[in-house]
C-alpha cells in the first residue's frame, strides 16, 4: 500500500507541475493575443491552442485536487448524519469516482486511437490533437487511482495524510 501512495503522490506531483506549464503557456498565450490584436496582428488558432491547454490543466489537477479534498463539497444533507454513516458514503463516493473516471479515462484512450487512426487534426491550425486527448485520458486515470488509492486507506483503516 505504501508504494501504490508513493506512485499516486509521485503522478499527482508530476501531473500538477505540467498543468501549470500547461496554465502558464495559456495565459502567455491569451495576453500576448490580446496585446496583438490592439496591432491588429493576433494569433491565428488562438481558441484552439486556449481549448487544448486548459483540458490539460484540469485534467492534470484532478487527481492533486481529489487526493486534498479541495474539490466543492455539498454535505448540507449528510453533515447531520452519524460519522459511520458519512464514512461509508464517502467510501461508496471515491468507490464510484474510481470506476467513473476509470471508465472516462478507458474512453478518451480509445477516441484518442481512433483519431491517430483517422488522421483528425484541429479545424483552424491542422495540428494533430489526439496528444492532447490522450494526456486528458492520463489525467483522468489518475484521479481514478487516487480515488483507489483512498478506497483501500479507508478499507485498511489508514490514516490520510496531507498533501
């Protein structure tokens, strides 16, 4: 257990890095359009290379986001039930996230094959985009195994650590 949390973190870790590269190039992206476009010069493309960076940056943070609880929670209900009770309705909670996301990550993977397949390239620039959806894919497959990763804490009666 002590390794698939060292691996989960180390992913996690990488993953948010490369989600602020992804966010910083985005916001170099946009200002510098924005400045050209004063010039009448602007970026040709600049929608789709904004749309592709910023799946990258969510799906990169998910998993970072999940692992520390910073995602919004409503527990206006489950607040007044018992701490057994809301310990096995997040149990049940990350045991769904798992499979959901497990599932979308699986999916993007083979919409990512078919469009490396088919040749598909974006509308404006023609660049080749399933890169960027199998990156998604790897986000998304990652936040499936933090999910995991807290399913067998919770199961195993360890304690979460930060972050």
């Amino acid at each position: 257990m002590r390794y698939l949390n060292a691996i989960n973190t180390f992913l996690n870790k990488v993953l948010l890095i490369l989600g602020g590269m992804a966010v910083l190039a985005l916001m170099l992206l946009a200002t510098g359009n924005v400045g050209l476009r004063i010039l009448h010069l602007p970026f040709r493309g600049t929608y789709e290379i904004v749309s592709f960076l910023g799946a990258i940056t969510i799906a990169f943070g998910l998993g970072y986001t999940h692992k520390r609880r910073d995602n919004i929670v409503v527990d206006i209900l489950t607040e007044r039930f018992p701490q057994g009770l809301q310990t096995a309705i997040g149990w049940f909670a990350d045991l769904c996230i798992m499979v959901f996301f497990a599932i979308v990550a699986w999916q993007l993977y083979v919409w990512a094959g078919k469009l490396l397949e088919g040749g598909e390239v974006s509308e404006t620039l023609k660049v080749i985009y399933y890169p960027f959806v199998y990156a998604t894919a790897v986000g998304f497959a990652v936040l499936s195994l933090t999910a995991l990763v807290q399913v067998l804490k919770k199961l195993l009666h360890e304690k979460e650590e930060e972050a």
